[in-house]
C-alpha cells in the first residue's frame, strides 16, 4: 500500500478512500498519510453490512479512536459516513441521518470540527432534504459517463462535460437555502467496459473527461475526487473494472501521460456562466469560485430530462445494467474480500486520487486531484 500511496503523491495531496476497519485499512493508510503529509477524505461504513451480525459501524468508531491514537486525526478533511446508502435503499432515512449525527459526535468528541456528512448521488440528496440538513457536508457522487452523452475523444468538444456541470449547478443551485458545504465526491470516466446510450469508455475519452472536467473545475473553485486510482479486476464485468488511471499493475494509463492544465482553457460550445465566491469546505480561510446559475441551453439535456436523470429511481445509476453489479451493494468498495483481508486486497482497494484544491490541481481528490 505504501507504494500505492507514493504513487499517487505525485498527483495529488489528498486521497479519499472507503472503509478504515478492514483489511486494517484506516491503520495502514492513515500511518502512511500521516508520514508522507498528505490528507485524507475518509468513507465510513454506516451500518450492518455483511454478516448481518457485524456491527461494522461499531467498529468504524473504534478504528477512528485507535488512528487518533496511534497518530492523530488533523490531516483529514472530511468524513463521509455511508456511500449511496439512500440510492441502494439499504438504510432507512432515520438511520443514515442518525448515523451522520453519532459519528460527528465522536469527531467532536476527539477535539475536531471536521465536516461530517454522506456519499450519494445528487437525486438522492434532492429528494431527501433532512439528510442534507443533518450534513456538514454534501458528498456529490456524479458522472458524465452516466448520462449517456457522446464524448468524441476531441478536447475541443466539451458536450457532455458541458452537460455535467449543467447537471452540477442544477444540484447546486436547489443545495444553496441549506447553506450547506459541498463537493464532488466521485466522477470520472471508465477506460474500456462498455457504454451508457451515447458515452463509450475509452482511454481518448478518459483522457479529454479528465482534463475538460478537472481544469474548469479548479478554474471555478470547485473540489472534486477523481474515480479512481487504479483498475480493479475484482470487480464484477463491466466498466466497473476500467475506471482507474493506472491499470491495476499500477502501469499508468494514457489519460494520465498527458494530463495537464497548463495553457488549457475549457471553452464550452454553449453559453458560460458567471462566477459567485464559493468558500472551500477543507479551508477556512481558502476563498474559491463557482458559477451561480446553470447553462443557459444545452439541447441534450433539458431540465425536465434533469428530473430524471438525477432521480434516485430513475437514474441511468440505479438501473444501468450489469455493469452497476453487486459490487455496488457494498457501502465499502475497497475491500476485495468480506470474511478475510491481505495487504494485496488493500493494495488493490477501491483508493482514489483526490485533488486536493488546497494543495495542487493535478487530480481532484482520490479520485485524482
């Protein structure tokens, strides 16, 4: 793991990663963040997984004492407790907000006032408004890939990253009456795997996805986590396999290779929008811009086709196919294996490049900064 880790230090800052009890994987990753100064955006596993017998939050809070412990809790940036509890429907409402509340109690209770909330997709938090009310933070898990628009592997045609931060401000815009933080916990665009209507996984696409889709989000102030790190084979058949940037021998793919903002400057095909300030959640004192309307028109997407898409119900998420599998039933995608762990598992966990917008926009968050 710790090679992993030295790995993506050339990236980014700041890793986020899902599930500190097993496999030991708090321990290990929080000892070598702590030693290479690097932060972390942690995923806490919210509930009765499996076995239903294992108390795995229980031992969330437990594992959270021992790393502030062993070497302490300053370089975390935030905590999301439960990954998509609401689009799975495998926790009542009551309990995810619950969850929430407990878990920042004990954050609090070990002298942090780290930004606690949940990971969903946005029409989840759209329609249930006390989850968001309960969060610190809003943890947006949104893809261009799954919107099923065309990408043509060209960075000078940007509709279906115009389409994303369409989708993005819609979001945003129905969050701000909650004065509630927010960031983009998971996007990227899968290598190879298959498609979704229009969009194909591809390395062309992954590449122009990530420079499109990191540069204007650093350009308008907006953190993001890029999914993901490295390939994961162990996943069941499907794009689920091929979202990472280094396979998973760790051979760093093309998009990688050439990614950079320097002298790049996202031009949309369809009307800009204006800036407002956007304070960043990570940093009290780091003041950062975001647009404050959506797209004026993009012909791909209108906004009632937005109620759709960001539906919890109705999304290309929820009933994709084969390639969202059962993979995505567990609220801990690092852990290969459920009855027994090997560092290979962790080595070979669900981590991800976060671009730290606080440190430098190489990937955005772990997913890639």
């Amino acid at each position: 793991m710790e090679e992993d880790v030295r790995l993506m230090k050339n990236y980014t800052n700041l890793i986020r990663f899902y599930g500190i009890t097993r496999c030991g994987q708090g321990l290990v990753m929080g000892k070598i963040a702590a030693e290479l100064g690097m932060q972390l955006f942690i995923g806490v596993e919210n509930g009765p997984d499996y076995p239903a017998d294992n108390d795995w939050y229980g031992w969330e809070k437990i594992t959270l004492v021992r790393m502030y412990e062993a070497f302490g809790l300053d370089n975390v940036v935030g905590y999301a407790v439960g990954c998509e509890s609401i689009l799975r429907q495998d926790q009542t409402i009551p309990y995810i907000i619950e969850k929430i509340n407990d878990f920042r109690s004990v954050v609090r209770g070990l002298g942090y006032d780290t930004p606690v909330g949940t990971a969903d997709i946005p029409g989840s938090f759209l329609t249930q408004p006390d989850v968001i009310a309960a969060s610190d933070i809003v943890v947006l898990n949104i893809f261009a890939f799954w919107g099923g628009v065309a990408m043509s592997g060209q960075l000078n045609d940007t509709i279906a990253t115009d389409n994303f931060f369409k989708s993005l401000y819609y979001v945003r815009d129905r969050l701000a009456p909650y004065n509630v933080s927010w960031i983009i916990g998971e996007t990227g665009w899968p290598t190879d795997g298959g498609t979704v209507g229009g969009a194909v996984a591809s390395v062309e696409n992954q590449a122009v996805a990530m420079i499109q889709v990191n540069c204007r989000a650093w350009d308008e102030g907006i953190p993001l986590v890029w999914f993901q790190a490295f390939d994961q084979p162990s996943k069941d058949e499907g794009v689920e396999q091929f979202w990472g940037v280094w396979t998973d021998n760790r051979t760093a793919k093309a998009s990688l290779a050439t990614f950079k903002c320097k002298n790049y400057t996202y031009v949309p095909q369809y009307p800009d929008v204006t800036l407002s300030t956007h304070s960043n959640p990570f940093s009290s004192t780091t003041t950062m811009q975001i647009p404050t309307t959506m797209l004026d028109t993009i012909p791909t997407t209108s906004e009632s086709d937005l109620e759709t898409i960001l539906d919890p119900t109705q999304s290309s998420q929820a009933t994709s196919s084969t390639t969202q599998s059962s993979t995505k039933n567990s609220i801990s995608r690092a852990i290969v294996s459920v009855d027994s762990c090997s560092e290979s598992e962790v080595t070979n966990g669900d981590a991800r490049l976060l671009p730290s917008l606080i440190a430098f926009a190489t990937f955005s968050g772990m997913c890639l900064m």
